[in-house]
C-alpha cells in the first residue's frame, strides 16, 4: 500500500547543464523501464518519453 522512503520509482540516470543556466536530464520510471527527458530553463519546463532513432520509446528492462 505504502512504499518506502527509500524505494523511488524514479531514477535519475543523467544531468547535463548549460552555461544559460538550462537543465537537461534523463529519468528512467523503475516501474515500467520507460525513458523520460526532463528540461528545465527560465522559460520553462518540459516531461516527455524519450525517442529512439526510429521514433520508438525507449524502455530498459525493468530488474
């Protein structure tokens, strides 16, 4: 019913800043393997699946 503190669903797999001040990292749902961009700027802020060459979602094998 509850989970742990400690058991995230969400994994941050990589960050990447700018010299703008922009944020750009990958989070990866440990639930289903699904890739997610997330960025941040001033502007704004965006969530989306990440895409493969082909236009596919990208999902890991979930342990």
């Amino acid at each position: 019913m509850f989970r742990k503190k400690e058991d995230k669903r969400f994994a941050e797999k990589l960050v990447q800043t700018s010299q703008q001040g922009s944020l750009i990292s990958i989070w990866v749902d440990r639930q289903t393997g699904v890739n997610y961009i997330y960025t941040w700027s001033a502007q704004g802020c965006t969530l989306t699946p990440l895409l493969d060459e082909k236009g596919e979602v990208i999902v890991e094998q979930v342990e």
